[in-house]
C-alpha cells in the first residue's frame, strides 16, 4: 500500500474530468472511494471555459481547489505530482508533453492520442524526464473483462486462435458520438481510436501479442445529412417528430445545461448538436480484421445505431471455447466433452461497471493492486495502433501492416509508480 498522499491536477473540466476524476478523486458515492481522501488531494483544476469551470467549483465545494483558465499557468503556479488529462482527444499530446517538461506524471484519458506520432512523443517525453505515464483505459478493469483474461490467460481454452468481438451501440448511446466534438475526425481520429481503442487495449492484453496486420471497411451510413435537421436540438424546428431529440436541459438534472448550454457562446461547444449535420465524417459501420504477430485471427465490428446496446464475443482455442452472449454469463465449453458451464459475472458499482474507480484505487492506492495495472504508454499506443491501422486501410482500400507504422510495438510491462 502506498502511504504518500499524491497530489493531483486535472486539465478538462467536462464530462470526464468533472464526472470521472474530480469527483472519483475525491471520493464522491458511486465515484470513488472514502479511503482515497487518506492517499490522494486534488489541488488544481483548469478548464478553459469559465462558465464548465465555475460549475466545477460548485459541484465539488473545495474551499482550497486552486481554478485555472490558463493549463500554463496552473502547470507554472500549482504544486501537484500526477496531472489528468480529460480534453479532447486530439488537444492531449501538447498537454501530456508540456507537463512531462514541467516534471509530473500523467494518467491520460484513452485514446491516448489521434494519431500514432503524437503517442510516440509522449512516450519520448515520459522517458526523457523520467516521469510515467497511464491511460484511462478502462475496458480492462469490468469483472467480465478479468474474468476472462484470467481464463485465457490460465489456458482454459488452450492456445487462443481466433476472436470475434462485437460492439453494437444503440441509438441513445451510438448517437451521442455524432452529436459534438468527436463527430469530427481531426478530433477524435473516428471510432476506431475514440471508442475501439478501449477494446484493443484489452484485446490486445488478452491476445498477448502485437498487431501485425489491418484490413477494415467502414463509412458513414445512418447519420446522414436530412432536409428536416436543425443546428442543435433545442432550436430545431422538428424536435417532436425526431427520434434522436436530445433533451440538454433535462439531462442529469440540469448539469449538462449548465456546464455546456450556458456555456455556449464562450467557444461555441454545442452539446446537443444535430446528429444528421454535414459536417459528421467519421464512420458509424465498421468492419475490421486483423492479425497479430502470433498468429491470432480478430474479427472486430462497431455500428452506432441499434435498437438496443450490446458487447458480444467468442473466443476460439485448441483446447476449447468461450462466448460472451451479450448478458451476464460467460459460457465456456471445454473441447471434447460436450459441456457447456455457465459463468455468472456481477458488475461491480460506479462509472464503466466499477472501472472507473478500480483505475483511481490502482494509482492513489497501489498500483500493483489490480492483475492489470493501468495501461502504460506502450500499452495505450498500441491500443491507438490498431485503430490507426484499420482507419488507414479504409482510407486507402488496402492491408495495412505495422512496418508502416514503425513496425513491432513496445509492449512494456508497466513500471512501478
Ligand atoms: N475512459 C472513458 O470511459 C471515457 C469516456 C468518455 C470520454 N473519454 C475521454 O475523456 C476525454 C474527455 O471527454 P469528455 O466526454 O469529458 O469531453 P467534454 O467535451 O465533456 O470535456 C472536455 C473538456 O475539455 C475542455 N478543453 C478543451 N480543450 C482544452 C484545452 N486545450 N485545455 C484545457 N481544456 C480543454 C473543454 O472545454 C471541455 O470542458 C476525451 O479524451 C474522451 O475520449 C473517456
């Protein structure tokens, strides 16, 4: 157990920032836990937008949190170890380099970057300062996901030969991508870096080897631009007939409508955009293969507009198989014996199932306290590799291999905080 109280900044006081981490941090019901106050103080935020900022400071009621509107001069003027990173995904690889200059350690929201490059740098910038760096990458951390490592892993099914994994997002959930920032490609890289790459990170852990080779298809095929579409929800002309009408002043009491509708004319965030604008250029199908180095088949598919939500999965081995129906249960058939045995899997409480607070407990706590430690930057990058791989090979029609991409990742193992 680790003793020293760290003391942590965070940059990007949206969704994330304020919802995940502030209030994760400090231990807020169903965020964090009571404990981390005794290991962890938050000490800085900074949010550009004064209006996001000042709902932060409300929500948290921190007599001594220092507020920044300026990240250079919270880096300059705030005495913190650990910063956050909870900006959009393209704004990270400046901030992340620029507070490993400055001497701290950083836990950035996945994907660690938009592009491969950028990820390369913040790596080259951790080690020349000798600071270290994690991703929020919480798709490791769900009951579901460690139980199946830890079957894979103990050799349940044998050598892993082949995987399928399914995501399936429903209107509600699939839409929100469409409706802001993420919706544009130079922000978020598309959904094979701002949401798949949860998933390769923990596929790539399971499948315990590196990416070698990428073929993909996707494009955009639902959110498309329509004659009846307005700018945001709340001025449209058509919000009683639409079924994607997003209720901005109704949504978690009030919260968003204060943090990004009042703060609106100040950068000009729109939070309820209209998911049929034509501005939208990342894809909402996708269909993607790829191997790895050893050998190991993935057949991977995203579409963002289902009637309802699900994950599903199988894993092929020589020794037996494993299917994740969409539910509660793993199922697992062990080769040659015609059993079938029937996993319940629980979820645990908080953000992502119990993730988002396990990733705070591994850095304020301990970070050997979980089999999965956070992921480093090698980890993360990888994660960013396949998603880049495959957003290539549909660009350009093609397979893709990592040599195009500096060739065989680092896979470290994470280094002690
Ligand atoms: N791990 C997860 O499960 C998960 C879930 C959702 C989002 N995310 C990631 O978290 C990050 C934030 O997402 P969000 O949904 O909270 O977004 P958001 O838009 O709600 O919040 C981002 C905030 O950053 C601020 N910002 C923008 N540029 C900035 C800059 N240069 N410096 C400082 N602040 C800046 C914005 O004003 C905004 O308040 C993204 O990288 C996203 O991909 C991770």
């Amino acid at each position: 157990m680790n003793k020293t109280v760290k003391k942590f900044a965070i940059v990007g006081m949206g969704n994330r920032g304020l919802g995940a981490f502030a209030k994760g941090i400090l231990g807020f019901p169903n965020k964090g836990l009571p404990e981390f106050k005794k290991y962890a103080k938050l000490v800085a935020i900074c949010e550009p937008n004064t209006v996001r900022l000042q709902v932060a400071q409300d929500e948290l009621k921190q007599p001594d949190l220092a507020a920044y509107t300026d990240f250079d001069a919270m880096l300059k003027q705030a005495d913190f170890d650990i910063l956050v990173v909870a900006t959009p995904d393209h704004t990270h690889v400046d901030i992340v380099v620029k507070a490993f200059n400055a001497g701290k350690n950083v836990i950035c929201e996945k994907p660690l970057a938009t592009r491969v490059e950028d990820c390369d740098r913040m790596i080259a910038a951790a080690d020349a300062n000798g600071r270290w760096l994690r991703a929020a990458q919480n798709a490791r951390y769900g009951p579901q996901s460690l139980k199946l490592k830890s079957m894979i892993a103990d050799g349940a099914i044998g050598n892993l030969k082949l995987v399928t994994f399914e995501e399936q997002l429903d209107t509600d959930h699939g839409a929100d991508y469409f409706r802001r920032w993420h919706r544009d490609k130079k922000n978020s890289g598309g959904l094979l870096l701002h949401k798949a790459s949860h998933h390769f990170d923990w596929l790539n852990w399971v499948i315990q080897g590196y990416i070698s080779r990428v073929a993909a298809f996707g494009d955009t095929s639902f959110y498309l631009p329509r004659e009846k579409r307005g700018k945001c929800c709340r001025t449209c002309d058509y919000t009683a007939e639409c079924p994607f009408y997003y209720d901005l002043p109704g949504k978690w009491d009030g919260l968003y409508m204060r943090m990004y509708g009042q703060g609106e004319h100040e950068d000009g965030y729109i939070r309820d955009g209209c998911v049929f604008d034509p501005e939208i250029n990342i894809e909402d199908r996708i269909a993607m293969i790829g191997e790895y180095d050893n050998g190991v088949k993935l057949n991977y598919t995203l579409s963002c507009f289902n009637p309802y939500e699900s994950i599903k999965m199988v894993f092929i081995g020589d020794a037996g198989r494993i299917e994740v129906p969409g539910d509660k249960h793993i199922y697992y058939y062990p080769m040659h014996t015609r059993e079938k045995h029937v996993i319940e899997i629980l979820p645990g409480t908080g953000g992502h199932g119990g993730s988002d607070t396990a990733i705070l407990k591994s850095i304020i706590m301990d970070f050997d306290a979980l089999p999965n430690a956070p992921a480093d930057g090698h980890q993360a990058r990888h994660a960013v590799l396949v998603g880049a791989m495959a957003n290539k090979a549909i660009a350009e029609k093609r397979i893709v291999t990592v040599d195009e991409f500096g060739g065989k990742p680092k896979l470290a193992a994470a280094p002690k905080a």
